[in-house]
C-alpha cells in the first residue's frame, strides 16, 4: 500500500503553533472566562477542606467540646453544595467548549480543502485528510477543553494549598515548595522525547487511515486479484510499528508519572517525619501536622495532573500541527480576479504554454493555439501526450508554469474563479455522483435549480425516460458514489449536472470510452445538442466523437503535430490517418464482439 508522505516537524514544544490554534477559542471567550472562574473557586474549596479539618482537630477533637460544632456542619455542608453545583458547572461548559472546537476546526479544515488546488490532492491521500479530521481533530478538542479544566485547576488548588501551608508553618511548607523546581527539569527532560514518539504515533495513525481507506475502495479489486494475503500482510507491519511506537510512548509516559508521585511520597514522608518533630516539641498543632500531612498528599495531585495536561498537550502537539499545517495551506492557484461582471463566450488563446506538474517532467512546451468562440475541438494522441493537461489549464485546475492563457482576449487569472469554473461544464470518464437523490446530483451543477430546469437538463441530455422508469424518478437514491446505478446512467446525470448552468466551455474527457455501443449512442446523440453553440474540448478514442468536431488536434509530448478536420487530416495520411484506421478497426472488432 502506498505511504503518506508528511512533513517533519519541530521536536520542541512549539508555543507559535499553540497560538494559532489558541485562536479557535475566540468565539467561546464568555465560556472560558465562566470555566476559569468556575475552576478557581473548584480549587479554592477542595484547598479548605483539609485547613477544616484542622480546625476540627484543635477545636473539637482536642479540646473535646461540641461549642460551635453544627455551625462547622453547617459550612462544611454548604461548601459541599456549592462544590457540587461547580463540578456539574464545569462539566457542562468543557463540555460545550471541546464539542465546538471540534466542530469549528473541522469546518474550517473542510472549508479549506474546498480552496485547495489539484495539485494538493494529487499528493494527499483521502485516508490521511480523513485522519487529520476525525481522530486529530478529536484529540485536540479533548486536550484543550479538558486541558483548561485540569491546568486552572491544578494552579488554582496548587496556589491556595501554598496560602494556606505558609500561613500554618514556613519551615514545613518548603519541604513542599522545593520538589516543585525538581519536577520541572524532569518535566523539561521527558517531554521531548515523549513528543517524539507522539508524532511517530500521529504519523502511522495516519498511514494506516489511510491504508483502511485504501482497502475498502479497492475490496473488489483485491479479491478479483487474490491479493488479500498481500494487504493483510501489509497493514499487520503498519499496525505492528504503531502499536510499538505507542508503547514506547507509553513506557515514557510510566516513566515520568511514577517519578512524579515517587517526590510527593518523599516530600510527605518527611513532613511527617519531620512534622512530627515539631508536634512532640509544641511548636505546631495536632491539626496542624494531620493538614501538612493532607496538603503533601493533595499538592502533589495537581502537580500529578498537571504533568499529565502536559504530557497531553506534547501528545496532541502532533496532532496541532497536522491540523494547523492542514488549515494553513494555501492554494497554489490565487483567486485575484477582479472582473466581477465579466461573462465568458468562449475564445481562448494560448501564448507560448509550458506546463509540468510538481514533481515530474515537462508536459506541455511553448505550446501556442487559437480556439474560436462555439468551435468544438477533439484532442487525440497516446496517453500522456499532454491532452488533459489542455484541459485543466483551460479550467485553471492548474496553471501554466510560463506563457500565458487568455478567454476572451483577457488573461485569465483576472477572471474570478467563480466565473470561471460557473462557465465550465466538465464531464469526466468515470462520473462521480454524491450521496442522494437523482435530482440531487443534477442539481449540483446549479444550486437554485428548480425542479423544471433539472427535467429540462435530463431532457435535453437524453436522461429523462431512463429516470423515469426507476422505482421513484428523480427521488430514486443513487447510492455511494452512484453505485445503483450503471455507468451509462451515471454519465447521463453526470452531462445533465455539466449542462443545467448553461456554460459557455464544454469539457468531455473520454465520457463514452466505458459503455456499451447502444447507451454510447445515446451519449453521443446527446453530446451532439450540448456542444452546439458552446466552445468544447473533447478527449476522445471513439471515432463518432473525432468525426464532428470542427478541429481535431493531435498531440504528441504537449506539441501539436496536426491540426484539422477530420476530412482534411485523412487526406494528409499522417498521425491522424494511422491512428484513424487503428481506432476503426479496434471498433469494428467491438462491435463485431
């Protein structure tokens, strides 16, 4: 299975990166402030509760007296309550917060991808966006929300616990104070090599996204092929290197929690110890040493949980970048047209055209061609000639890396690509139709489309009787990526969805190459209405579809060789004759099959 390629990253904790995803927080500023204050009065009361029950010791345990007993009840009762309403509080809002999170990043990302150039996903695979938006995605909502709830928790309770510990006894509370610099420099010290295996583990999560995806568009595939062996083989290694380089990050994340505890047990051992002292000699209370003993316990809670937000946060930074890196890409193609009112009619020039895909070779060089407004132009050569590279640079899918395009005699990157890609009807060679209704996917090609204008785009492209005699018309389900449907069928819908808006440039990229003669007859018939009176670009191996267009242009490594009718390239006896009689005979044998 193919491997992702992703980028490296930074192995430190990276505090630019946090910023920029701090930003989605913006909108859910009345929620945060509400969390912090919620979390701070959370961390004050579970800090009381100890200095309580020191103040029960002294006053009531050791004076052996009730005086003023059920008033203590009573406040203790109420602090209970109030702690309580806090905790539900708190659960509520980080609950609200993680959920929008999710939902804001999620959007932003999608509608990213909608900005991205082919380029982009030429490169990416689905599995791996898939990864970046679900589980990435997930995984930062969760170690913010809760991230907040935990940290303003921790230094709250942290602070108040130090208020009251050297409010009781200098001496003591140092002993607590300085395992605070010690569990720093160990934190310092894990968190780059646990951030390390985290990206490992993000980075494999992704491949073997991935490599699910992969799996399961390609099933059939792979059991016409016998090849499920070779797949199961192949993810058990994918999945074995992610379940050792998450153990390994496990091991680490063991490593430094135990640590952690291992100096809040040696901080409480010697308070006790030394706390004990000082109680044998009077110098503090019976209630004092039970609340030092209680606050060494409790202090290294929160320092607990806040080693563990920030192993989190090292964890989810692997995450963080992915998405920030994701939602941060910018489309190779810039929308700065500034013709809003401009309306295409379908001349096109290319001047002096050189194109080449990122990685790769040169496809087209100091190409050069003139279309008329309403010419329908067939592109024929060997498969990597350059014929779809054409017509992608016509779309402005991509653009040329030297020379220039003009529609209209305007270069075309002053044209909006809204405008563009509105005047464009693009019908490829295996159709693809989304989830929904007949009606639906024609009705992609115009959003405000009525019901009238999708029968008359059906009509028009030869659909409407087959849709017709489906169980429920144009409500019929089409299935996952069309599946109820046949390929014929989906070709009719998907040239009904190309034609619905109108456009002024037809694009058919091998749209009769995958059916059979009858519905390619059909096809054709109404291929032959569609591009009349519109500027088209035909890639083509069917001889019905060279025979009619105005000029054929044969193209060979991204030059044109021959430039024609089909009468007159005949008679030259050149490419076009060869390949001419090539493709008749291969029909003849299709037919005759």
């Amino acid at each position: 299975m193919a491997q992702i390629k992703e980028k490296e990253y930074k192995n430190n904790f990276d505090l630019k990166l946090w910023k920029k995803y701090l930003s989605f927080l913006k909108p859910y500023k009345k929620e945060i402030f509400s969390l912090i204050m919620i979390m701070v009065f959370v961390g004050a009361i579970d800090a009381t509760f100890p200095y309580l029950s020191k103040y029960a010791i002294d006053n009531f345990v050791i004076k052996g007296t009730y005086k003023g007993f059920y008033k203590f009840i009573l406040f203790y009762l109420i602090l209970i309550i109030f702690q309580t309403i806090n905790v539900y509080l708190l659960i509520a809002i980080a609950g609200k917060v993680d959920m929008g999170l999710c939902h804001d990043i999620r959007k932003s990302a999608f509608e990213k991808l909608q900005t991205l150039s082919f380029s982009f996903f030429d490169n990416t695979q689905t599995g791996y966006l898939m990864s970046r938006l679900t589980s990435d995605v997930s995984k930062l909502g969760d170690t913010l929300a809760w991230g907040i709830v935990d940290m303003v928790w921790g230094v709250s309770i942290m602070t108040f616990i130090l208020i009251y510990l050297l409010t009781l006894n200098i001496k003591l509370a140092l002993f607590i104070i300085l395992a605070i610099p010690v569990l720093f420099v160990i934190s310092i010290y894990f968190q780059k090599r646990i951030l390390k295996q985290y990206r490992i583990v993000r980075k494999l999560n992704s491949q073997i996204t991935g490599s699910f995806n992969e799996a399961i568009m390609g099933a059939k595939t792979s059991k016409i092929l016998s090849t499920e062996n070779m797949h199961i083989s192949e993810f058990k290694l994918e999945t074995s290197e992610m379940k050792n380089a998450a153990i390994k990050a496990a091991i680490l994340s063991s490593i430094y929690m135990p640590i952690v505890i291992s100096l809040g047990s040696i901080s409480t051992a010697i308070i006790l110890v030394v706390g004990g002292k000082y109680t044998y000699m009077n110098l503090i209370s019976f209630g004092t040493l039970a609340a030092f003993i209680s606050y060494s316990i409790q202090f290294f809670e929160p320092v607990r949980e806040l080693a563990r937000v920030t192993a989190e946060l090292i964890s989810a930074q692997a995450a963080a970048e992915r998405v920030i890196d994701l939602i941060n890409t910018e489309p190779e193609i810039k929308d700065e047209g500034k013709l809003e009112d401009f309306k295409i009619q379908g001349d096109i020039v290319f001047e002096n055209v050189s194109f080449k895909y990122k990685e790769g070779e040169k496809v087209l060089e100091n190409f050069n061609l003139q279309v008329k407004k309403g010419q329908t132009i067939a592109l024929v050569g060997e498969t990597g000639s350059g014929k779809t590279a054409i017509v992608n640079l016509i779309c402005r899918f991509y653009e040329p890396t030297e020379g220039r395009i003009f529609i209209d005699g305007v270069d075309y990157r002053d044209i909006p690509l809204k405008i563009l890609h509105s005047s464009l009807g693009y019908v490829l060679q295996t159709p693809h139709l989304f989830s929904g209704t007949v009606a639906d996917n024609i009705r992609y090609g115009k959003l405000d489309a009525t019901m009238d204008e999708i029968i008359e785009a059906a009509k028009l492209v030869n659909a409407h009787d087959f849709i017709m005699g489906l169980e429920k018309g144009y409500n019929t389900e089409v299935g996952e990526g069309g599946s109820k449907l046949s390929i014929g069928q989906r070709q009719l819908i998907s040239l009904a969805r190309a034609v619905i808006s109108n456009p002024s440039i037809f694009i058919l990229d091998e749209a009769t190459s995958s059916v059979d003669a009858h519905t390619e007859h059909i096809i054709q018939d109404a291929i032959q209405r569609v591009l009349k009176g519109r500027t088209s670009f035909v890639i083509a191996h069917r001889l019905s579809t060279v025979r009619n267009a105005d000029r054929i242009l044969v193209i060979e490594g991204g030059k044109i060789i021959e430039d024609g009718n089909h009468e007159t390239l005949l008679k030259k006896k050149g490419y076009y004759y060869t390949l001419y009689k090539n493709m008749l005979t291969e029909e003849s044998q299709r037919i005759e099959y």
